[in-house]
C-alpha cells in the first residue's frame, strides 16, 4: 500500500442513510457542509466543529449548489434555478426551467470566474443523452455541452482554463478546454473495471480526487491523469466529494444505498452516510456566487 495511504480511512460523519447522496457544498460563511438526497428530495447539512446536523423536506429534487455572497446556496433543482435561504430554512425558485419529462438535475459547481454549471440527466439510468448548462452572474443560462448521459464531475482548474468533466456511462473523465469546448481529451477512463468515476474535486496541487460509484474507493488524480493513490470507502457507492473545514483539509464525502440489495445494505450499514478524513492536502477555494440572479432586491421580491 501506498505510505501516504496508509492511516486515510474515512469516518462516517453523519448517519444520514442517503438514498441518493449528492451535491457537496462547503459554506465558508456558515461553517457549515451541505449536501442533497436526491431522490429523498431533501437537503442535509452538518457543521463539522460542532457535529450539529440538519436535514429538511425540499418537496422536489436537488443535486448541486454553489455558496453565494449574500448567504445561502444557488441550488439546481428539477423545475429550475433556486436560492437556499439559510436563515428562513426556504428554498425560492428563481429562474424556472422546465426540463425534459424524465429529466432531473445532476452534478454541478461553480469556476473560477464565478459561473455556475450544472448537468441534467435522464433518471432512467442516463437512458437518452443530457446537458451541461452555464449559468453566468448575470443570470444567462445557456446549454453549452450536449450528448453526456450522466454528467458528473465537473470540476475547474484554478486557472479556469480546464474542465474536466465525466460521463459516467463511458466510464470516462474528460478535459475540456473552456476556451473552446469542441476540444476534449480523455483525463482518465475506469473501463474494463466496475468503478465507475462520479463527483469529484481538485486539491491546492491540482490533484483530481474521484468518487467512484461500485468502486468503494476515491482515486487521487495526478494532472496528467496518472492514479496518484486509492483511498478505500466502506461503501460501495461514494458519489462525490468537496473540501470544507475553515482550512480546507477536511475532505467530505457522499454515499448512496440506491440500488444496493437488501443484502448489501445489510453488509453495508453506513450506505448513504456523510464521511470526512484529512488526506494531508488542502482544497482548491472556490469563489462566491454573485450577480443579478441572486441580488438582495431580488431576493426579497422587490
């Protein structure tokens, strides 16, 4: 075993028994991580210094948020652009999209410009090809890639000139240049394995760390795409990943039980938690939100 895997054993965090744990978000300004059960149709969070917890009824499906500058979350949800209000406890749909019947929102963050992006998918197993949208801080949402079934990942360089992005149905992480996204290369596949690459994020070294679903494993990327180390789940299914923390070496990790056999939930009883673990390295910051869409006047319907 790698030495620098050695004694990097996740915890589990938060016994949330996710179905479809999803969507981790670090709010610096509330201490606090966020994340979403997809299918449970709710919103968890946990402030990691004091172990408080929460979970609240969304009544609709969510998946991915970016942290704003005037508190709260931008959330991706199944009938458009939403904002979390922290302090209220109420999510308000701001700009709404009507997706395609059986569509709902999947993976999704913010660049290092401060646009948002956000996938959708077909809830039929990634049946027919999804989207890759861009929401600008003007509060332009525009679809900017086509023909990813299940798009995940979605993770910038620091530079903001890379993004790397996975369909998961090929098994494969692409990079794509922002500049001109018809340019895409192959990062890192699983093919041939049953892992499949899920969320993920990049580290201050500008090292990729990879949930991947049936793996039971988080991989470390090198930026070439070289496997820089395996880290070992006790759950089959990690979907994905985000570094919190007030110094950003904590890195937080969702889970799913959906699909699992009675037998393995059994063998799995943590299946759908929230873990952490320091992997010795800090996160890449991520920038704020702001912009028209989410502008205090608007906020509070004036």
């Amino acid at each position: 075993m790698d030495s620098r895997t050695e004694g990097l054993k996740p915890q589990c965090l938060v016994r949330s028994h996710d179905r479809l744990g999803e969507g981790p978000c670090w709010s610096a300004r509330e201490g606090r991580l966020y994340w979403f059960d997809i299918k449970g149709c709710a919103l968890n969070w946990v402030s990691p210094d004091s172990g408080e917890a929460g979970r609240h009824d969304l009544g609709l499906r969510a998946s991915a948020a970016a942290a704003c500058a005037v508190g709260g979350l931008l959330v991706a949800t199944e009938r458009g652009l939403a904002h979390w209000d922290s302090d209220r406890a109420a999510l308000r749909i701001l700009q709404p999209m009507a997706l395609e019947p059986g569509f709902r929102t999947n993976d999704g963050k913010i660049d290092a410009h401060g646009d948002f992006w956000w996938s959708t998918m077909d809830d039929d197993g990634g049946r027919r090809p999804g989207r890759l949208y861009r929401t600008r801080r003007s509060g332009e949402t525009e679809p900017v890639i086509d023909g990813v079934n299940i798009a995940n990942t979605v993770t910038f360089t620091a530079d903001g000139r890379k993004l790397l992005l996975a369909d998961s149905q090929a098994q494969t992480i692409f990079a794509y240049d922002t500049v001109d996204l018809s340019r895409r290369t192959v990062f890192a596949h699983t093919r041939g394995e049953t892992a499949t690459p899920d969320g993920g994020a990049l580290d201050a070294e500008g090292f990729l760390w990879n949930a991947q679903w049936g793996g039971a494993r988080l991989v470390r990327y090198a930026p070439d795409g070289r496997i820089d180390r395996i880290v070992p789940m006790p759950v089959e299914q990690p979907t994905s990943c985000a570094f919190g923390g007030p110094d950003l070496q904590t890195l937080f990790v969702t889970s799913a039980w959906d699909g699992l056999s009675d037998a393995d939930r059994h063998a799995q009883p943590l299946a759908g938690g929230l873990f952490a673990f320091r992997p010795g390295v800090a996160g890449q910051p991520l920038p704020l939100f702001e912009g028209t869409l989410i502008h205090p006047e608007r906020l509070n319907g004036r």
